[in-house]
C-alpha cells in the first residue's frame, strides 16, 4: 500500500484479502480460523463454552461483513482510474535505527542508599 501509485493498486491490495478458494486472502482465513473455533467452543458442552461461542459467532458475522465491504470498495477502486501526483504519494516510514549486535545495553546507575533515620 505505502508503494501504490495508483487506485488499481489499491484495488488489488484489497481483493487479495478478500479472495476467495484455494489462495484465500487473510480476512478469509481469520473468517474460517473463527469458525473453527466457535464449532470447537460449542462442542465443549459447557456454559461458558456456549458463551465463548456466541461471542465468535458474533466476530464471524461482523467479520463477513466487513469482508464483503473491502471487497466492494475494492472493486469500487478498481472502477477508478486515478492516479497520484509525485508530491502526494505517501513516503515509507523512516525506520528507527537499531543498535549493533556486538554492543551491550547500558548498565543501570545504582543510586547509593541514604542510611535510615532512627527517632
């Protein structure tokens, strides 16, 4: 995303995490990973196994509804020709850097203890 240029981009980062089938996108997967476990929460047989269910369920409904949104924005995007300008296209985050792996982490100041006050 932080390389597209264009709205067909755009599009095509959208689809590929609503597809479908044998190369499913990812909100696909997390949709089937809550099936899964609402079928295994329900087979449990227990109250708070019926409840931990329902609440999955309820994620899964949501989730397909959010699934089916990014799907038609996508195709929405993909209906767009549009294209940014150089000085608007979004520019990756500078990364912080990191110290070398042959240096070791400063070693905390131990202030010296003031003696206790007897009364």
């Amino acid at each position: 995303m932080i390389e597209a240029r264009a709205a067909g981009d755009v599009s095509k980062a959208l689809l590929s995490v609503t597809q479908t089938g044998y190369d499913a996108g990812a909100l696909v997967r997390l949709g089937s990973l809550l099936e899964a476990a609402a079928e295994f929460s329900h087979a449990l047989g227990t109250v708070q196994g019926r409840q931990i269910g329902a609440r999955i369920d309820a994620l899964g409904r949501q989730l397909a509804f959010l699934i089916r949104e990014v799907h038609e924005a996508a195709e929405d995007f993909g209906a767009t020709v549009a294209v940014l300008p150089p000085h608007r296209t979004p520019k990756p985050p500078c990364p912080r850097p990191r110290p070398a792996l042959d240096t070791t982490p400063p070693v905390p100041v131990h202030r010296s203890a003031a003696p206790a006050r007897s009364p």
